[in-house]
C-alpha cells in the first residue's frame, strides 16, 4: 500500500534472506539487517526517514515478553536519533480497563517508551484484529473448525471490538505524517461489539457450521492456557498471554479518529469474509506462525542452511521417477499442512502431539500457502532453511523438541537420462539421549521414509 501510493521503504528485519519483496516497486525497497534485541549487531539506519512503524510484539516469544518488549522499544528510539524522523506510528492494544493484564499492560509501557523520542508518537489501539495470518483470527477459527461442541470457560463472555485487517492498514496509513495525529493515541475498532462466544458462534454461521458452546465457570486460567496450547496452533507462552488478556473487554472508549479521518470499518461479518476470500485464493501474505519464537528455534537459524557431514545419522531414500518429474516436484512443494506428510499421516499428527507435550509447536501450524514456499516458512513443525525450485531442492529443520538436531531434504537429481527422487534425513544427536532417540525411532524410519518418497512420486492431486 505504501509503495503504491510513491512511498520509498525501509524494512528493518533480522534477517534478509527471510524477506521477499518481488513487486514492481522493488528498487524503492531498501532493506536494513538488524536485532532490537542486539543493538550492537543494528546496521545504521539512513538519516532521510520521515516516518518509522513500530509494528514489533513479543508475546509469543517468552514469558518475560513484557521486558523484551520495553528493551526493543528503547533500542527502536535509540536507532532512530541520528536519523529525521518525525513520527513513529505504534499499533497498540486497547487498554481501557482498570486492572489490566501483563500484555495490555505491556502495550502501554511500550508506549511510554517510544514517546521519550524526538518523534511524535502516534498510537493506534486495536482490539482482535480480524483477517488471514492474525493470530486472534487464527484461534477462533482453530477452535471453531476443530471442535462441533466446545467446553470453554468464563472468558468466552469478555466483549471485544473486532476490526479487519483492511480496516487497521487503512488506518496506519491514514495518520502517516498527518500533524493532527501527532502525540496522539485513538481506539480503532469494528461497528460491532461481540463476546468471544459470539464472534465463534459469527465465524460458523459464516463457514455455515453447527457448533455448541458450554460454559464451564471453574476452569482456571492455567487449564485455559493449556486448552488453547493444545487445541489450536498457538504455543504455550502466547495462550497464557491471550487467556490472561482475555479478563479484559477491549472496546472503544472514545472516536476521535473518525472526526480527523471519517471512516466506515467492516463489519465482523464482512472482515470474515474477506479473511476466507485471501485463504481461499491461497494469497495470504504472512502469519503470525511464521515468525520466530525464542526457545524453539534462534534467530541465526538460517545459518543451519548447510547440512552438516560430522557426527550425524542418515537416513536416505532414492527411487528413480518414471512418472512427470515435475509433478513429483509439485508434490515436493505441497508437502505438509493440509495436504498432509503423504504416508502414515497419524504418525505424524502423534509425534505432533508428543511434541506438543513436551512444549513444542506441535504439527498444528500447517503452512501459510498451499503452494509456495519461501526460506523462512513454517511448515508444522519444520522450517524451511531452502526453497530452490531452480534446482529443484527443498531443506527443512525440526523446530519440535529434540534431544538433537534434525534436518529433512528433498530434491530431484538427475543421473544420465533417469530422474530420481532423493529424500534425506539427517541427525545430529545430543549426547547418549540423542543416540537412543535416533535408534529408537530408526525401525518407523525405514516404512515412514520409504513410504512418503513413494507415496510423492505417485500421488496426483486430484486424489
């Protein structure tokens, strides 16, 4: 949106072989590596900023978000001094209760923080955002897809003020060096005001599903956590996050921004909508799954790219392909989420739920696109290190709880005139642990592996 209104960007990220800019607007996209967390490793910004989004959370990162947060605000304010920056645009929580919880109080920290700059602050506070990728939107459709009748507790009654995704960008770039909105903070919401019980009860309605939701007062917060841990893609340290949040109704208290920029937001419904037109179109943008969370996987981990050779376990599978090569490869390139591991698929889905007991991510978080990958991606409880459609080779590592590493790849090789497929399990073990899971798992190994490359080369889509 920025770029096609003649914006030039920059993009601060950790990591730039994360990030793909392939639009027509690409010379105008500089992009700058650098940490908040690890302000040494910042590379400069350029003095010619105008404006800079603070779009940064740590809630799904580690249950001391509240000062990573406060410490990545103060290095965001510190980047920007030698630069001329004039306003930093903050999107926020609402936060209009008396007693509120660790994460809304941390938004509000944050915004203290970032106000100490030379910039004018510009805070925007949204309740549940609503629309593909967000993780609010990806909860209540987890829970509402996944379970016909749900025992939930008290918290389903906390009324919040939804808004669309569409809505919110709208918004961020209307006060973009607007001076009427310096050093301000607006509540942004939706015309509707729904409890979590109605906007799942609203998202099956939509999705034209039956569904039945029972109130169970005495569930305490930390059984909540773990209902929601389990049942849908999130990890631990964000449910208990979210639950916590959720004592607190998230609703406009004032409507300042429609006097300074009029504007009618989506209804829930209408947010809805949209949301299943991106899936379906398969043109989600991002995911809040796709992001790093500290403990899983650091964020160095690109550097994994090479497979190590020393003081590793193999497993390998090579079968010549006598269908399409390109097929296989599409095949290759699908693998995963819904169309699932090929082979044995409640193997899979036990081992994501072992993983899940353990503290991992669990086999819950699918992938963000049925059919493009980039290095980065989380594909359930992998990562994708490599997506090489040049030549053919797709690497990912196991972000699940190993007592080890673990790296999986597929490629398609040539060898005279014959084509095979070339599957390859690589272990770096930890220890006598390490050794005692690889040889543990080795006899699933040899019917899972040879299994799934069969399964890959023969399987066609419309099955």
């Amino acid at each position: 949106m920025l770029l096609e209104n003649g914006h030039t960007v920059v993009c601060l990220v950790r990591d730039k072989r994360r990030f793909h800019e392939s639009s027509d607007f690409s010379e105008r996209v500089t992009v700058v590596t650098g940490d908040l967390l690890q302000p040494e490793q910042m590379q400069e910004l350029p003095e010619d900023i105008d404006a800079a989004y603070y779009l940064v959370h740590s809630m799904a990162q580690s249950k001391d978000f509240a000062n990573l947060e406060e410490t990545s605000a103060r290095n965001f304010v510190q980047a920007l001094q030698n630069t001329e920056c004039k306003q930093i645009i903050y999107l926020s929580g609402i936060s209009n209760d008396g007693h509120l919880s660790e994460h809304l109080t941390s938004r509000r920290r944050v915004e203290d923080v970032l106000q100490e700059g030379k910039a004018a602050l510009t805070v925007l506070r949204a309740a549940i955002i609503i629309g593909s990728g967000s993780a609010s939107f990806e909860i209540i459709r987890d829970l509402t897809e996944k379970l016909p009748v749900m025992t939930v507790p008290r918290w389903v009654h906390t009324r919040s003020q939804p808004i669309g995704i569409r809505d919110v960008l709208f918004y961020l770039e209307a006060v973009l060096l607007n001076q009427d909105t310096y050093n301000q903070a607006f509540d942004i919401g939706g015309p509707d005001i729904l409890s979590f019980k109605q906007m799942m009860l609203g998202y099956a309605k939509v999705r034209k599903l039956k569904r039945y939701i029972i109130t169970i007062p005495f569930l305490s917060p930390k059984i909540s956590s773990y209902w929601l841990y389990f049942v849908t893609s999130t990890n631990y340290s964000l449910a208990q996050s979210l639950v916590d949040s959720m004592k607190n109704e998230t609703i406009c208290r004032e409507h300042r921004i429609q006097e300074l920029i009029p504007h009618e937001c989506l209804t829930y419904e209408e947010s809805l909508k949209l949301a299943f037109e991106k899936i379906d179109q398969n043109s989600i943008i991002s995911s809040w799954k796709d992001a790093l969370n500290y403990g899983y996987l650091p964020s160095k981990f690109m550097d994994q790219i090479k497979v190590p050779q020393n003081g590793t376990s193999e497993y390998k599978v090579k079968m010549p392909i006598s269908a399409d090569a390109e097929r296989v490869f599409n095949n290759i390139w699908s693998i995963g989420g819904k169309r699932g591991w090929y082979y044995w698929d409640w193997i899979w889905r036990l081992r994501g739920f072992i993983d899940k007991l353990f503290g991992g991510v669990g086999l819950r978080r699918g992938r963000t696109n049925s059919d493009r990958i980039s290095a980065g991606d989380a594909i359930d409880f992998w990562r994708v290190l490599l997506a090489d459609k040049v030549n053919k080779r797709l690497l990912l590592y196991a972000e699940m709880k190993l007592p080890g590493e673990a790296w999986l790849e597929f490629k398609i090789v040539e060898r005279g005139k014959q084509k095979f497929l070339s599957q390859i399990a690589t272990f770096r073990p930890n220890g006598l642990l390490g050794r005692l899971y690889w040889a543990a798992m080795y006899p699933f190994h040899i019917f899972i592996f040879k299994g799934m490359a069969n399964r890959i080369i023969n399987f066609k889509s419309n099955q």
